[in-house]
C-alpha cells in the first residue's frame, strides 16, 4: 500500500503583485517517481524552491513524511535544514558544481554533517585523533558507490568544471544522492542531454529509486517523463490542471489545451504557449 | 606588409596619446627669471625623445606579441612550478629556521626577518578567509588591532606577561571576527568588502578616541618583551636575565634572535592548522562556499556557521600576530593599524595567489623585504617596487600559485588549473 511522502497545502507563493504558485497542492507517494510538468511560466520551479526552501512559501504547508503519520513542516525548516533534517536532497536547472574541487572532492562536501560531527569540533581532527579517519573512509566509500552508479569513477580526481555537460548533470544527482535523502528533487535533469544520455540518465533515476529514494522531477522531455513517471501533475499559471498517471494526462483535453493554448481565447499568452506546445505534444503523442 | 602598416599605426596612436600627455609634463618649463618672476620655457628637444621612445617601445611590444614563441599550456608551467615547490617549501623553511644561525649576520636582517614572518602569518591568516572561503575582507587589520591593544591593555593594567596575553588575545580577535562576521553574513563581494573596509576603521577610531582606556593617540609603551621560561632579554645584565644565566655577554641580537623564533613558530603554527583544516570537512565547506553558496546550502550546510568560523579562526591569528607585534615595538598607536595594513596584508594574499600557502610566503617576502632591501635606493625604491608589482601581475594574474591541490583523491593527486577554480564573490 503506498504511503504519503510529500503532501503540498494549498501552497501559495507571491512576488509582489504575481502569484506564481497558486493555491498548489499534491501528494508525492513514497517510492514513487512524480513528475511536475506544465508550459514555460507556469510556477513548476518555484514551487521547486520552496520545497526546497530556498522561497519562504507566502502561505500553505509543505509537509514530508518520514514514518507514516509523522510529519515534518519543511517551510518552518531554516533552509541548510531541509537537506539534513527534511532529507530532501536538490539539484539545479542551470548546473551548479563546485567547478575548481574535484568529483570526488564534490561528493565529500556533500557529507559534510556526517563528517564534521566525527571531527569534534575540528580540535580532534586537527591534532590527528578521533574517529575522524573512519569517518572520512566510510565517506569515500559512499562517494565512490555513487561514482559507480553514475558511470564517473575514471573522472574522480579530475575537476568538476572539466566533465562534459552530461558527465556534469550526473555528478550533480550523485552529489545530491550524497547527502542520503528520502527525496531527491531534480530540476529538468534531461535539459540539454542527447538521447543515449536521456536514456542513461532513466536508468540512473529507476536505479535510484529502487534504492529506496523517491523521486520528484520537473522535466520539459516527455521522451523521460512518460517513460519512468509514476504519476504526474501539471501545472499552469501556478495552478494545478491535472494529476494523475501517464496514461490519464496523455488524454486529459485540459492538459492538451493548456499546451496548444485552446479553449482560452482571451488569454495573452497563448500564441506563445502555442509554439512552445508544438515540441512539447509532439513527443507527447509519440510517446501513446 | 598589412601587419607592418598596422603595426605602424598602432604605434603613431600611442605616441600621439604620449605626446598629449608628456606635452605638459616635459616639453614645457616653468622657471624664475632674475627680476622674480615665472618664465615659460619650452623643451622641444626632450619631448621628442619621450614621444620617439614611446614609439620605439610600441613597436618592439608588437613585433614581440607577433613574433613571440607559442606558450605551452598554462597548466605544464603550473606543474613545473608545483615540482619544484615541492622543493622550494622545505628549502624556504630551512632557510627561513637557519637564518639568525648564519655567522656574523647583521641585527638588521633578522630584523627584517621578524617583520617579513610577522607579515606571512598575517597573510596566511587572511588567506583563510580571502583564499579559502572566498570572503573578501578588507579590515583584516582590526583583528591585529584587537590582539596588539588586548595585549598591552592587559599587561599595563594586570601585570600580565606575553605567554599568558598570546591566548587571550587570539580569543579577544576571534570573539571580534564573530561579531564582524554576524552584520555581514547576507552580504557578498563588494558589500562584504566595503562594510569590512568599515570596521576596520571603527576600530582604529575608537582606539584613538577613547583616550582614557588606550591612551589615544599618544598610545600604550613600556609593554613587556618576552621571556625565556621567566629568564628576560635586557641590555644590562644582572640577575634573571638571559645572558646571566648563560654565561654569556648581552647583545641586542639575543633578544631579536629569539623574537624571530617566537614569530617563525606562531607562523609555522598558522600554516599547519590551516592546512590540517582544508582536509577537514570543514575547509572542504570553505572551499565550496567559494566555488558556490546556493549549492552548498542545498547540500545542508549552514552558511552561516560556516562563514563565521572563517572569520573567527582568521581573525584569531590576526590577534596572535597582532599580540605579537605589541611585544616586539613595546610601544603601539592607533598609527599602527590604518587601512594601508589591511591593504598590504590583502596585496600580499592576492599576488601569492589566493588559497596557496607557499605564494603567500613568497609574496610577503616581496612585499616587505623588496623595500626594506633596496633603502639605498632612496626615491626610486617605490618605482622599483611599483612596476615590479605591476609585472607579476600581468605575467601571473592570479597570483604565483594560482593552482590549487585537491584534498582527497582516489588515484594520483592532479593539480587543478587556476582557470577552473573560483575566486569567490564574497
């Protein structure tokens, strides 16, 4: 019977005078792949943020569901908080590695709670004595079953700046995978990767989650999304259109205008959600 | 022959730019006539040959840039520097313990000594927070400030001596970098810069204003030296003195001589704690707040914390520094501490490269001892000193160890390329 993992209030979220999430809420199930999907705009990446807590939501709740019934308010987390209590582990739609450390160097900083509290408060470590060396080694050993997984282990002395872009977009999720999350967001992790690598990269997330780790994705590749999601919302103008399995959004007539912009004369947007809807059904359809 | 042309144009430009510039300055001369009063006089002769060597000049540079042979990738260069690094650490360290032990060596070299190591260990614990957490601070010199004053404030009025004030101190400066660091958490670059730049004029005003606990202006002297284990350094001999109890004549040297000891230690002390601390994780979460903030928050790591221990720690070996050279002067004033200190200490950091132990050390003994040394050069010193400066930057604009050394690795250490490696935005 699946669980709640993450379950979203009526998460709100203004700047200024724009709402860019409106009134969102959903339920991510544990061991589950959710994908948020919707048009450029739509709020996909702001909703992001603030489960992320890099947004203070301006109202509603996130909650995260360690044990069944025991839930954890992510939004009252202090934001270095929701990766190390919350155990919900990020990645980003433009890359960010720390580009002069090595790979290996890169999966040490992302346990670097694990690893300091075995420092005693860096006076033990200094002087050499300590549980600190174990510490470190378990450290490295997790860091090189991740670098096994993401195909990087001949790159792990080199720096992170210098791996090409797909090699780079996999460090990213090995260095989230680092921090031993309950829930790895990724933020368009398909953005920019040719086919054979898309496909690598299902793999790697299917891998992930039979792991144990539940996966919440915003993806613009239907090639992915269709492929590996278990469920799917979608979102537009910062409101959720339509929740459900990938066989249910495929023929859903809201989803489908809400992509070619029918149904809506009035709105602005439309012409230009028109020509962004055209490569986005297309895969789409390809993919029925 | 269309480089020739171009070359030819080139060169025209710059001296036409020279002759604007130089008119003033050289063709013309204002002097006294017999009856008193101004004359103009024109120097046509010397402005041609400023404008004509400008010329010359522009066109050797452009034939160089043309002509010049293909440079090797600049991480070749990086390694043979790095090989022999390896070497020139140890030898600076044996140079550095050998040099009050050279025979017949003049008091003013170990002198020199003292101050250019009082400087390296300023430099490496700036560098720990400019170098490794990218945190550009530009009023490093409070800290020193805040050791030097802790120091003499409390010798003059608890009767306490060096040894005792050395810790003291340092918590004194590193309780000051915590309190610096909380109002300029949220800020980066050139903020961060400007309200460090701030305090460390706060605290040198406050030093020369609060006349009834510092003295003001006129300062605090008769501050203790060290002491051997209780055995004093003093000129006149007697009882409890070095030279009495070792059977030897006082010499002003002795006292310099174990001054340099004391300095090359608390150095020594700064360089291996930091680098013991960039294997930790800690120094690993300096690095990447430097390479980039939001990550490392993602990854559950508290900024602020983070950033605060950069402070306190760097600012910690400031104070011992700045205790340090209270011990050494007996006297200090507000004079001690400007902005220029700060500057230094930074200049020394940025031109060693950023982040390199070994770069900062060479850097210092530039800085400091290329003056020092060249004193008989009277008013071309700072020329000198200037266009050296100016030469190693455009040779080595990152410093001269811009590269950086990973702290882990599963195979063969590889050195890391100064173009890869972030130079932080505070």
């Amino acid at each position: 019977m699946a669980e709640v993992l993450l379950r979203l209030d009526e998460l709100t979220m203004r700047f200024g005078g724009l709402t860019a999430v409106n009134a969102l809420s959903f339920e991510a199930l544990r061991g589950d792949i959710t994908a948020v999907i919707g048009p450029n705009g739509a709020g996909k990446t702001t909703a992001f943020n603030c489960i992320t807590g890099f947004y203070k939501p301006s109202s509603g709740g996130i909650t995260i569901y360690h044990k069944p019934g025991e839930g954890m308010l992510l939004n009252k987390l202090p934001g270095h908080s929701i990766a190390r209590k919350g155990r919900v582990a990020r990645t980003f739609q433009n890359i960010r590695l720390f580009g002069g450390m090595t790979v290996l160097e890169n999966l040490m900083v992302a346990q670097h709670n694990e690893l300091q509290a075995a420092t005693g408060f860096g006076v033990l470590a200094i002087l050499g004595i300590g549980r600190y060396r174990a510490a470190e080694k378990a450290a490295i050993e997790r860091a090189k079953h991740w670098l096994e997984a993401t195909n990087l282990i001949d790159r792990a002395d080199d720096p992170a700046a210098s791996l090409p872009y797909g090699a780079q977009r996999r460090l990213e999720i090995a260095r989230a995978m680092c921090t031993d999350p309950v829930l790895l967001c990724l933020d368009e992790p398909a953005a920019g990767l040719n086919p054979r690598e898309s496909i690598a990269l299902n793999e790697l997330l299917l891998k992930i989650r039979e792991g144990g780790c539940s996966l919440l994705l915003i993806e613009h590749d239907m090639g992915v999304v269709m492929k590996i999601s278990d469920h799917i919302i979608v979102l537009d103008h910062g409101k959720k259109i339509a929740d459900g399995t990938p066989e249910q959004i495929r023929n859903d007539p809201t989803v489908i205008a809400a992509y070619l912009g029918e149904g809506d004369e009035d709105d602005p947007d439309a012409p230009i959600a028109e020509s962004l809807a055209e490569s986005i059904v297309e895969p789409l359809e390809d993919a029925t | 022959m269309r480089d020739l042309t171009h070359n030819l144009k080139d060169s025209a430009a710059v001296a036409f730019v020279a002759f604007l510039l130089f008119g003033p300055f050289i063709g013309l001369q204002l002097g006294d006539s017999d009856s008193g009063n101004l004359t103009l006089s024109t120097r046509p002769e010397l402005l041609a040959i400023a404008v004509g060597l400008t010329f010359i000049a522009r066109m050797l540079m452009l034939l160089w840039h043309d002509h010049r042979p293909r440079k090797p990738p600049k991480l070749q260069v990086a390694e043979a520097i790095r090989k022999s690094g390896k070497l020139i650490a140890p030898a600076l360290l044996v140079c550095a313990i050998g040099l009050p032990l050279i025979p017949g060596i003049a008091n003013f070299y170990i002198d020199l000594g003292v101050l250019i190591m009082t400087y390296v260990m300023l430099g490496w614990g700036l560098n720990i927070v400019v170098g490794l957490a990218g945190l550009l601070d530009l009023g490093y010199v409070a800290f020193y400030a805040v050791g030097a004053y802790s120091f003499a404030l409390l010798s003059q009025d608890f009767n306490l001596g060096f040894w005792e004030c050395l810790p003291i101190s340092g918590l004194l400066a590193a309780c000051w970098g915590v309190f610096l660091g909380f109002p300029v958490l949220r800020l980066r670059g050139d903020y961060l810069a400007i309200v460090t730049l701030a305090f460390g004029e706060i605290i040198r005003l406050v030093i020369t204003n609060w006349v009834s606990l510092t003295g003001g202006p006129n300062g605090i002297y008769d501050i203790p030296h060290p002491t051997l284990f209780g055995l004093t350094f003093s000129m006149a001999g007697g009882p409890g003195t070095f030279s009495d109890f070792f059977h030897v004549d006082p010499t002003p040297q002795q006292r310099t001589t174990y001054l340099y000891y004391i300095i090359l230690a608390l150095a020594l002390l700064t360089n291996w704690v930091t680098l013991r601390l960039r294997r930790q994780p800690l120094g690993r979460a300096w690095e990447a707040l430097r390479e980039d903030e939001i990550a490392c928050r993602s990854l559950g790591i508290n900024l602020r914390n983070t950033k605060l221990t950069a402070f306190a720690i760097g600012a910690m070996f400031g104070g011992f520094a700045g205790c340090f050279f209270a011990t050494r002067q007996a006297f200090i004033s507000p004079d001690s501490f400007t902005f220029i200190e700060s500057a230094t200490v930074l200049a020394i950091v940025v031109l060693g490269g950023a982040g390199s132990q070994l770069g900062v050390a060479l850097a210092a003994m530039v800085m400091i001892g290329i003056p020092a040394l060249l004193q008989d050069l009277q008013i071309y010193r700072m020329l000198i000193f200037g266009i050296a400066l100016v030469t190693i930057m455009v040779v080595r604009p990152r410093g001269f160890i811009s590269t950086r050394r990973p702290t882990v690795s599963l195979g063969k250490t590889k050195i890391i390329g100064a173009e890869m490696v972030s130079e932080g935005r505070g």
